[in-house]
C-alpha cells in the first residue's frame, strides 16, 4: 500500500535551467531546461516512465527514470496532471519516434496539480463516442484533445493570414458595434433585448457599418461576431458566429468576384506557407487542394436548371423553379457533385435582401454572390449594393421597413454616393471546408446554437 509520507522525496537540483515553451525544443537542444505542462499521454515500462507533455506550443516526449519514477507522484500520476520538469532535450536515434524526434531526459520532476483517477478521471469524461450533449457540457475539456486544438490553431492562423491578405492590398480594419437598432438580414433571426427602455438587438451583420466607413478610411473589414436566432438544427448554422466582412467602394460586380478570389486563394497561400499550421492542416485534411482559379460561375437561373435536370427537390418535395430559394440540402448536393468552389450569381429579389442592386437589364435579379464549396455549401454571401436613395427608399417600402432608423445609412447616398459592394464570410463555414469537419460547431471555441449556451 502506497503512503505518501514514507515516500521519497526529490531535491531539485540547483544549476540554471532556462525556462521554455514546448516549441523552443529544438533550439534548446542539448542544453539544461525546465519544461512545465498537462500530462497528455502516460506509459510505464521496466522501470522507465514516458510522459507526454502538452502545453498548447507543442508536444513532448519526457523520459523519467531511477529514483524520479519511486516518488509517491510517480507512482500515483494521472493524465492531465499539471508537471514541471527540469533536463536536457536529446535527439531520438534513428528509428524511435516521438514529436519533433527528441525527447527531455529528465533531471528532476515534480507535480503541480494532480489530476483525479478512477470514476472521475479525465477519460471517462470525454470518452469518444460519448453521448454528443455530454461532450458539449465537456467542451472545456475537449479542447484539450489533439484534434479539437488542431482546428483551434488553424483558425488562428486563417484570421492572421486574412487580415495579413487584407492589409496586402490596403484595407483597413474596424470595429463596429455589437448592439444595434437596425437589422440587415430579415427580422426573424434577431435577438432582441433590452437597452436602457429601448429595443435593440445583437448585431445580424455589420455591413450597413461598414458602407459608412468608405468615405473616410476606404476599403474596410471587420472580424466581428454575428448573432442569428436561427431556428434551423443544421451542421452549419450557430447562433453566434465570427462573421469577416468587408466593404469596398467603387467597384463594379465583376471586380467584387476577383477581390473574393484573391481574398480566399490568397489566405490559403499563406496559411500553406506557415510550416506549422501547413502541418496541422495537413493532419486534419491529408487531402485539402486548394482551389484554382478562375473559381466556377453560376447564375442562379442555370443553378435551378441543373436542379431540375439533375432531379435535386426543394424540401417540399417538389421540382425547382425560378424564384424558389434554394435550399441546404440542394445547395449542398450540387456543389458536392460538381466539386469545386462556385460562385454562384444574380439571385432574384425576392430572395434577397433589401439593400442588393439590381441587375443593370433585369430588375427582377440582384447582383449577388454565394461562394459555395464542396461539403459545406454558403460560405459567403455578398453583392453589389443600391447606390441610389430614391431606389433604397423605394426598397424600405417594398420590405415594409421604417427608414428613420436607417437615416444614417441612407445618407451614403445623399452625401457623395458611389457603386460599392461587399461580403460576409462565415470563419467556421470557412474553416469546416478547410478543416473538413462534419459540423461548424467543431470550428468555434464555444459554439452556441438553439438551446445551448453553456459552457
Ligand atoms: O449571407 P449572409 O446572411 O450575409 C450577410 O449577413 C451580409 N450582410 C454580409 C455582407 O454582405 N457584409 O451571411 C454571410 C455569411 C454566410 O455566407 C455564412 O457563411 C455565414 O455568414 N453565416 C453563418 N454562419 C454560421 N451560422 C449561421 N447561423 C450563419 N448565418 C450566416
């Protein structure tokens, strides 16, 4: 029987070990260091103890031997125990394995924080194959687990190489407000609440911000979180999503498109560039391509016709004509079978939001972009928008909207108006196509979609 009070004791040794993150490993090699982490993988053999220590850098393999394997922490360690480690870094002889190909021979260990065994233990919490509403109560420790920080680390390393694409071509970031008292994308999706006695609601979209910026900082972005009260339980619809978004002025439909296809290309080239997050790509999808271009364009009139002739209904059943929205399950079954990014083009008005231009020649369509990629669908949704006050007024009326709230927005159009179109890509959409990951949920930190809020 085990007792903790009889055990041995280490001394830590004194000499100067440089403290370091898990990644400066190989710099550090062959020199004293000390390494502090999560126990994330655990073995014993013949009088050997191999940690594997995680501390969100990196992975490391850490050798325990002698008397750093007899102590009472030795013997009693659990898996995501928290541990300091003082040793040397040494390359692995040809033929082992571990990551990065060296492992830390360790000096002297000791636990900070032990974690539980038993009931309690951290793999019987997020066992794989777990009920999927106790892995989302779990989410915070998920995370810990190799591929849900995988996809966390190319999300951070898409929104770098976004706003690194954008500031290669002089695009200036902003920040727009979260709470608002206008919509943009249709009332039913609001999330309405209370601001000081008034109605307001969490933001659908910042785009109407974004218009406004043009007269003074030029082409615009945002990184902002959109708020949509969806009702619909799909794989890739959350209640709050991170929405990029961007506003440029005057241009025409055909340079939005090009913009869109360096935007998307671009990011990609630089995340492929970055050894690391080339790497973690490249173990979450072993067969990502990226695109070429020119990417596919689609009108919306040959996408229904390709529906019909392909046999594809609506949800209700029946076969596709003009003017019918086309559903998820549509969407998503004509991109996966013609496989590549779409743009697919000039929805009907009825369809759309209020604030598209028309098609110059045929007012009944707008000119609108969905960017559609194989496995999710929409990734992006933008247009060319009305330049005109008298053509905005006229599309308040026909939605039924009040225009006093909108006083500032329609003044774009008063104060020195010119043609000017933008676009909102969702980051997870974005993400679960490069990822391929089965749910945008998968892509956030904390997803929320209808009912769950926690953790
Ligand atoms: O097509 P949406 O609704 O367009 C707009 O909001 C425009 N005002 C954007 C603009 O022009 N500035 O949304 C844009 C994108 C979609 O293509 C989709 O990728 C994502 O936002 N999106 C969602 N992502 C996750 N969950 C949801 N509920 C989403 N709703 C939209």
């Amino acid at each position: 029987k085990l007792e903790e009070s009889k055990s041995i004791v280490l001394e830590e040794p004194k000499g100067d070990y440089q403290k370091i993150k898990i990644r400066q490993g190989i710099e550090t090699r062959d020199k004293p260091v000390k390494v502090q982490g999560w126990v994330h993988r655990l073995r014993s053999q013949k009088g050997l103890m191999f940690i594997v220590l995680r501390d969100g850098t990196g992975f490391l393999q850490c050798v325990l031997t002698g008397k750093n394997v007899q102590t009472f922490d030795a013997l009693t360690l659990t898996l995501e125990s928290t541990v300091e480690i003082k040793g040397t870094i040494k390359a692995l002889p040809e033929g082992k394995s571990a990551p990065d190909n060296h492992e830390l021979v360790a000096d002297w260990w000791r636990c900070v924080g032990k974690a539980p065994g038993g009931e309690d233990a951290f793999t019987n919490k997020v066992s794989e194959g777990a009920d999927p509403s106790i892995l989302a109560d779990s989410r915070h420790l998920v995370l810990r687990g190799e591929t849900a920080s995988a996809v966390l680390k190319v999300r951070a390393a898409v929104l770098s190489a976004f706003r690194e694409e954008y500031a290669s071509m002089n695009m200036l970031e902003v920040t727009p407000p979260c709470m608002v008292q206008t919509q943009v994308e249709g009332g039913s999706t609001l999330f309405a609440f209370d601001y000081y006695g008034q109605k307001a609601y969490l933001t659908q979209s910042s785009q109407l911000y974004l218009e406004t910026c043009l007269p003074s900082l030029g082409d615009v972005f945002c990184v902002q979180e959109s708020f949509r009260a969806e009702k619909s339980h799909t794989r890739r619809h959350l209640s709050e999503y991170t929405h990029l978004e961007a506003e440029l002025g005057f241009l025409d439909f055909d340079e939005l498109l090009a913009h869109l296809e360096q935007l998307i290309c671009g990011t990609i080239d630089r995340v492929l560039a970055n050894e690391a997050s080339a790497a973690l790509l490249q173990q979450l999808n072993p067969s990502f391509q990226k695109p070429t271009r020119p990417f596919r364009r689609m009108d919306y009139r040959d996408a229904i016709a390709w529906l019909k002739e392909h046999d594809v209904k609506t949800d209700e059943g029946k076969d596709h004509e003009v003017g019918d929205d086309i559903a998820e399950a549509a969407e998503r079954k004509m991109t996966d079978e013609l496989n590549v990014p779409i743009f697919l083009i000039k929805f009907p008005r009825e369809i759309k939001a209020f604030y598209m231009k028309r098609c110059p020649g045929d007012e009944r369509f707008t000119e609108s972009v969905d960017v559609l990629m194989p496995g999710v669908g929409e990734i992006v949704g933008g247009s060319m928008r009305m330049s005109d006050s008298k053509e905005l007024f006229d599309a308040y009326k026909h939605e039924g909207m009040d225009p006093s709230p909108y006083y500032w927005y329609t003044d774009q159009r008063k104060y020195g108006t010119c043609e000017h179109g933008g676009y909102g890509l969702g980051v997870e959409r974005f993400l679960a196509w490069m990822t391929n990951r089965w749910t945008v949920r998968e892509c956030s930190l904390y997803p929320r979609w209808t009912g769950r809020c926690t953790p």
